[in-house]
C-alpha cells in the first residue's frame, strides 16, 4: 500500500515525497474549512481555516500570508493536538516536510515570523476562552501567560464561509 491520500481535488498526495506533489490553493481552503481546532472538542465547530483568517488578520501586512498559511500542512496531515504530537515523532517529521513543501510551493518562509508565532499564541487564548468549555489549571486562557486574548469575541463560521474567506484572503494578499 502507498502512502498516499486523495486530496478533494482528485489528486494523490505523497507523504513519501512532499516536494513532488501538486499543491493548490482550493485543496488547503477546502480541507482546512472542514478541519475542527481543538481536534473537534469546541463547543461549536470552528474551523482551522476560519483560525488562519484570524491570524492573518492580527499580524503586520508584511507577515499575512505567512499568518493565513501557517496550518496549510494541515490540510494534509490533520490538526493534531500538540501533547500527541510530541508523542509521535515519525509524525512530526512527516509534518515538517509536508511544511516545507507548502512552503516551497507557497514561496513562504521556513521560519515562521515571531508575529505569527504570537499571534496563534493569541488566537489560541482567544479559542480556548470563546470556545472551549469553562476550565481551571493549565488549559485556562489564563494560564497562557503574558498572551492575552483578543478584545473581541470569537464567531464561527460554516465551513463554506470559512473556505470562502480563506480564499478570498489568499486572493487579497497575493494580488
């Protein structure tokens, strides 16, 4: 059996050769609108791509697209939780070069820029706030340290507006 998936535009997708593969714009909008945070534990859906919407949108414009693609892996090796990831090491070496991949076809950075880097920080304490149920101890908003949450309150999308303004976001950046 090879190591491949069938992405939603019809194409197989290599885990085993990253670099080779055809990547498109509408195969990560589409996958990462139908992709939950929080491996789906939200008390609402709320997708990944609505989550790089809001990330593009809170770091400088130099950085956007950057900020817009930063889970584009994803839409290939899932949105797996962080704990489990570190558990699996094959998987996280798998997920870099799926990353470099993205990347590559993408012409992003490598290194994702420190605003990126903070603003999921803030994201996620804004999640873990809007969307996740009441909680104490290290899976508090609170307990994120010096990141505080956004001012405003989180509003989830469907899943076709999530891939829709995922998409028109690209659009807008890379205009």
């Amino acid at each position: 059996m090879t190591p491949d998936i069938l992405s939603s535009a019809g194409r197989l997708f290599r885990f085993d050769a990253p670099l080779h593969n055809v990547i498109e714009i509408d195969e990560i909008a589409h996958a990462l609108s139908h992709l939950c945070r929080f491996c789906g534990h939200t008390q609402q859906l709320y997708t990944v791509a609505k989550h790089s919407v809001e990330v593009s949108w809170i770091v400088p414009a130099q950085d956007a697209l950057a900020g817009l693609m930063h889970d584009a892996a994803e839409a290939f090796v899932g949105d797996m939780p962080a704990p489990l990831k570190r558990l699996l090491p094959d998987y996280a070496r798998i997920e870099r070069q799926v990353e470099e991949a993205v990347a590559h076809r993408f012409d992003l950075p490598l290194t994702l820029p420190d605003s990126v880097k903070h603003a999921d920080l803030v994201l996620l304490a804004t999640e873990m706030r809007d969307l996740m149920p009441a909680h104490e101890g290290p899976f508090a908003w609170q307990s994120r340290g010096d990141v505080q949450p956004l001012g405003k309150r989180l509003v989830a999308w469907s899943p076709l507006m999530a891939k829709v303004a995922f998409l028109n976001r690209y659009e807008e950046l890379t205009q």
